[in-house]
C-alpha cells in the first residue's frame, strides 16, 4: 500500500511556500519603490538647483538688471547696467533662457519647464515656473530703467 502513495506537498509545506514568495513579492516591491523614490529625489533636487541658479543670476551683481519693457508678444526686456546690453526673459520650447535682444546668444536657465509666466510690479519682477507638476515662485526686487539716457 506505501507503494501506491502519491507524493505530493502537504498544506503546511504549501503554507510555507507561499508565506516565503509573499516575503520575496514585498522585498521586492519595497527595493523597486526606494529606488522610485530616490531617482525622484534627486530629479528634484536638480530642479531646485536649477532655479537656485535662475535666481542668483537675475539677482547678480555682476549683471545688475534693471526691468525696461515687455514686448508686444509678453516677453519681458532686461536691461544689464554692466553690459549695458538688452535681454529676452523667455521660454524657447521647454527651456527658460536669457536671449539678447539681436537673437545672438543666450544662457539656458532652467531645463525642461512645463510653464513660466511672470508679473512686474515696481520694484519687484515675480516669477512662476512650473517644472513637473510643482510651481516655483520667487520675487526678486529689480528698479526699472530709467530712460535718461
């Protein structure tokens, strides 16, 4: 009669077999999850240095921009006191730039934006730029151009 046994797995080794492949499953998930999370981080985190930047650079000393006008099509004109030279505030496709006002050069501010849009109420330039779904804002205080010269 032993001989006609069937071998097969009994409830607890089955029990067994599946509580380790949960634990496995949830070890698993939980690595994949930590790594979203920090590749997710650190994208942030590029982001903010990235507009940290954008900031230091219309707030510089070195530049020292006045507010002049915006243009008909809504672009705002910097005036740069150092280089007494004109500048483009503007988004070109999915990047904020600082353009001068010939169209020769620019300096990329910020990469991969979704949305910049902008106020000037003297003394102050207000600034939004939406990066990812989370909307940067800062006000930075910035005289406008005298037109003595």
């Amino acid at each position: 009669m032993l001989k006609n046994r069937i071998k097969a797995f009994s409830l607890v080794e089955v029990i067994i077999a599946l509580i380790i492949s949960s634990l496995g499953l949830l070890l698993i998930s939980g690595s994949v999850y930590g790594i979203h999370r920090q590749l997710n981080s650190n994208f942030g985190s590029k982001e903010r240095i990235q507009w940290e930047k954008l900031i230091s650079t219309l707030e510089s000393e070195q530049m020292r921009f006045q507010w002049k006008e915006s243009q008909n099509n809504g672009t705002p004109v910097l005036y740069c006191q150092t280089q007494h030279n004109d500048y483009l505030l503007k988004k070109n496709r999915r990047n904020l730039i600082l353009q001068g006002i010939n169209g020769q050069g620019f300096m990329p501010l910020m990469m991969n934006i979704d949305g910049f849009r902008y106020r000037y109420s003297e003394p102050f330039l207000e600034i939004w730029v939406k990066v990812h779904n989370h909307q940067y804002h800062r006000k930075v205080v910035m005289q406008r151009k005298s037109n003595e010269n």
